[in-house]
C-alpha cells in the first residue's frame, strides 16, 4: 500500500500543492495580521479590476452550456462505454459534490439580506413589500443557474479531452489540451494549473467546512445555550472528518453515492415539510413571480457592475462578483468529480444535469426556504433582525426559522442532518478530486493518500475556526477569491477549447451506425479528429 502511494505521486503537484496549502496555515501563526492584511490588499485590488471579466465570462458559459443542452453537438459522447451510474445516482452525486452544502447554508438566510438591501439595479426600497419577490429573484439568479456552470464545463472539458483522445489525463490542466497541446500536459503550465487547483480545492471546501462547524456549535449555543468553546469546535470538525474519510475511503460507489442519495431523500422531505407548514399559497404566488422576473431579467442581472448607482459596484461585488469568484474557486475539483462520473454520458445529458436538473431541486428549496424567512420577518411571526444587521451569524437563522414552526425542534435536528451530510459529500468528493490531481489523474488513488488529504483538510479546518472570523477565515475566504480570478480564464479558455475541438470533430466524423473512437498517440490537431462521437450528430 506504501509502495503504492509512493508509485503514484505526481511529486511536483503533490509537494507543491502539500506546501502552499500548509505554508498559509502556518503563517499565520508566524505572522497572522500581516498575513491577513496582504490578502485582503490583494483580494480588494482583484475586485476592482476583474470583477467585470468575472461577470461576463459566468455569462458566456451559461449561453454556451444551454447552446449544448439545444444543440447538435449535445449527442457527442464522453468515452466509448456506457454511463457507469443511473441518472439518479449520477444526479445526487453532481448536485452534492460542491454545491448542495452550501444551498442549504443559505436557503433560510441569503433573501433576508436582499430584502433588507435589495439589488440597487431594481430601485426598491429595502423592507418593502415589492423587496420580497426580488429578494427571492435575487437568491433564485445566484443559486440556479450560474455557480453550478462553472463547475459544468470544467467537468465537460476535463471529461470530454480525457475519455475521447489518447495520452490525456484525468486532470484539471486538461481541459486546455488543445492549447497547452497533449505533449505539454506535463509542463510547467500544466504543473501551476494543477497545483492551483489543489490550493483552491483544500483552502475554498476547508473554510466551507468552517462554516459547517459553526452552524453546529453556534446554533447549540444559541438555540439550547450549550458552549463547547475550542474543544467543541475540534470535536465537531474531527467527527466531520472521520465521516467524510470513511465514505471516501469506501470509494463512489459505496460511498459518495450511497451519501448522496440519502441526501436528496432528506432534502425533498424537508423542502417539502416547509412547504406544507409555512405560508402555502404565499409560496406559490412568490415563487411563480421571482421565477419569472428571474427569467425575464436574467441578461440584465448576469452583466449589471453597479456603474452609475450609488453603492451599485460595491452591491455587485460583495454579492455576484464575490459568489461567482467562490464558484470559480471550487470549479477544479467539481469540475474534476463531475468528469469522474460522467463517462459514457453525452454532452447533452452532462450540460442538462449541470445546470437544469440541479436548478429544478434548487429553486423550490431557496423558494419555500428562503421565502417562508422572508414572509415569517416581514410579518413579525420571527425575527432575523439580529442576522440581517450582522450582530449574529447567519448559520442561527435556521434556528430561528424552524423555531416558528410547529415540531420546530424536528426540523432544526433534520436541518443539522441534512447541512452536514451534504457536506461530508462535498468533503469526501473534493479531497477525491486532490487525490486524482496529485497522482496525475489517476481514477482510483491509494487510500493512504486519500486519508492525507483528508487529514490536512480536516486539520486546516479546525485551525481556522479556533483562530477566528478576524485573520483565519475571512482571510483564507478572501484567498480563495483570489484564487478563483484565475480560474475564471481557465474556465473561459476551456470552454473555447470545446468550441474548437467540437466544430473540428463534430465536422469530420465519418457517419456510421457506431460510435467510432479514432486515437492519436501525438494528441489532437486540426486535420486529425480524435473524438467519441455519435455518428447521428451530422
């Protein structure tokens, strides 16, 4: 087994990736305010002068990606064989992996922010009646469509160069084979990439753990006053990380998509309980107008900077441009997973998963969610004041949401169930992905090097929370940000690699009744079609 975990290495990622991400930890101990201080320069300097580029490339790959779910060049198949999972399982496991965790955070509290201070592009005074349905618009844009696109083409890029050309890992510098060109997969680009992407992965899903561990001991705190203090917090992070390693350790099948479908079970009875309980028929009317102004605002909203509104720019950034940064962030390793499980799947059935599926389970949650927190603040039946102020942390809001209810204690402990088993699958799924990225791409890595990774992101997680909002995690969240500028233009890039690579290949497929896989052991060019493709495309 050692020998194996030696043999495997891609020594250059791995100690690399090993280092940057335990050399921020570590200077922060050295030096914590200084540390602190130089991201926070660097985060607001990348703000200022990329936010723009951020919004318009998120925008471009939700085009493209509903292009492909209408197009022809969505019957291209991802490999030769057949898909590996049922669409059921192949679904929970992609909306699980790095997106449902944080759904779930966010469903009672994000509407209440934007009916406090609703999206200056709409001109509506916060409190209102009318803030009520743009706020749900306003969380529907952030949550639908956009984020999980990011992670869409990653996957499609990584999966569709790996699984339909010879010699090209399974890895996140892939998805720019036909730039970087497959006899360069080894070089030095190729190496930052990857190992920018193991920093991204361990920094954005350790500080999303964070959060997690929050929620937990601060809603105890708050809801049955029950303080832990440090211990607590190490308590909760060790136990979360024993739970994610082991349904890592059990691999996909018997893990993550054992995990992932329990998940979507709890997900729809508690959607579905809220519903029935809250305010029905107020539900309904609000859920049906924000879907339609979404829709019908939804070019206005993916490109509006704030530029000629007061406190405008400043909105965007510290909402759209700052969840768009997160997503792009955590788009190697979901991007990576995604490509893992999607072989045999066409481009359609990928792209359509990506962002329509998952928007169908993530609409009526932050709908009935979210809208029933909205309802229940703007009605006097509870009160958010204390989190929409920031005088407490968001993760309460559940707590005081589910408090209204009747049964109010069986929803908070289905809510706690539900927050940390998603996460467990988007822990054990991304800590999959760093395994894959420091073996050079290798589908199935030694379990020793899974524990590792598990351990350090567990042990990250644990020293952020115990050092603090203050120079921990607010720092490493703005480092991250950072970090996910980057992969804005490594997304953009990969999705005009698909571009190029689809018209060449989707050209000059000669028509059979087969799928055909034609291999280039010097990697793909202009003249010489290396794709998987149905033979019905043309």
């Amino acid at each position: 087994m050692v020998e194996r975990f030696f043999d495997e290495l891609d020594p250059v990622v791995f100690l690399f990736g090993a280092l940057l991400s335990v050399g921020v930890i570590v200077a922060f101990f050295v030096d914590r305010q200084a540390v602190a201080s130089g991201i926070s320069t660097v985060h607001d300097q990348t703000l200022s002068y990329l936010s723009w580029a951020l919004l318009v490339i998120v925008f471009l790959i939700v085009v493209f990606l509903l292009f492909l779910i209408v197009g022809p060049w969505g019957k291209i198949k991802l490999g030769d064989e057949d898909p590996e999972y049922s669409f059921l399982s192949f679904f929970a496991m992609l909306y699980s992996a790095g997106f449902a965790a944080g759904v779930v955070f966010w469903g009672p509290t994000e509407g209440l922010f934007y009916y406090d201070d609703p999206n200056p592009l709409f001109g509506v005074a916060g409190g209102s009646s009318e803030a009520m349905s743009i706020a749900v618009q306003q969380t529907l844009f952030h949550w639908a469509l956009p984020q999980l696109a990011v992670f869409t083409i990653m996957g499609l890029a990584i999966g569709y160069f790996a699984y339909n050309y010879d010699n090209v890992p399974l890895r996140v510098s892939s998805a720019l084979t036909p730039i970087l060109g497959a006899e360069n997969l080894d070089g030095p680009v190729a190496k930052v990439i990857d190992i920018l992407a193991v920093f991204a992965t361990i920094g954005g899903v350790a500080t999303s753990l964070g959060f997690i561990g929050s929620q937990f001991v601060t809603g105890l705190n708050y809801q049955w006053g029950i303080d832990f203090g440090d211990t607590g917090i190490l308590l909760v992070v060790t136990t979360m990380t024993i739970l994610f390693t082991i349904s890592m350790v059990l691999g996909i099948d018997k893990g993550i998509r054992r995990l992932s479908n329990f998940n979507m079970g709890l997900f729809v009875v508690l959607m579905l309980a809220t519903f029935i309980v809250g305010p029905t028929m107020f539900l309904l009317l609000l859920g049906s107008q924000a879907m339609g102004g979404m829709i019908s605002d939804f070019v206005s909203m993916s490109l509006y900077t704030g530029a000629g509104d007061e406190g405008g720019t400043a909105w965007v950034e510290g909402w759209t441009v700052f969840y768009w940064a997160w997503a792009l962030s955590w788009s190697p390793f979901a991007g990576l997973f995604i490509a893992r499980i999607s072989k045999g799947r066409t481009v359609r059935e990928v792209a359509f998963t990506g962002i329509v599926a998952t928007s169908a389970a993530t609409i009526p949650w932050f709908t009935f969610v979210g809208g029933s927190a909205i309802w229940a603040q703007h009605n006097g039946v509870a009160d958010f004041g204390e989190v929409i102020a920031f005088e407490v942390g968001a993760e309460v809001t559940g707590f005081i949401l589910f408090d209204a209810f009747p049964g109010g204690t069986v929803f908070m402990l289905a809510f706690l169930v539900l927050v940390t088993t998603f996460f467990i699958t988007s822990a054990d799924s991304s800590t999959l992905a760093v395994s894959m990225m420091t073996t050079g791409g290798k589908e199935s890595p030694s379990t020793i090097n899974r524990l590792f990774w598990g351990i350090v992101l567990g042990l990250t997680a644990a020293i952020l929370m115990i050092l603090g909002g203050e120079g921990g995690t607010d720092a490493l969240q703005q480092a991250v940000i950072i970090t996910g500028a980057p992969f804005a233009f490594v997304c953009l890039f990969a999705m005009l690699s698909l571009i190029r690579r689809f018209g060449v290949d989707h050209g000059k497929v000669l028509l059979q009744d087969e799928t055909v896989l034609i291999g280039s052991s010097d990697g793909p060019t202009d003249d010489e079609p290396t794709a998987a493709v149905d033979p019905g495309d043309d």
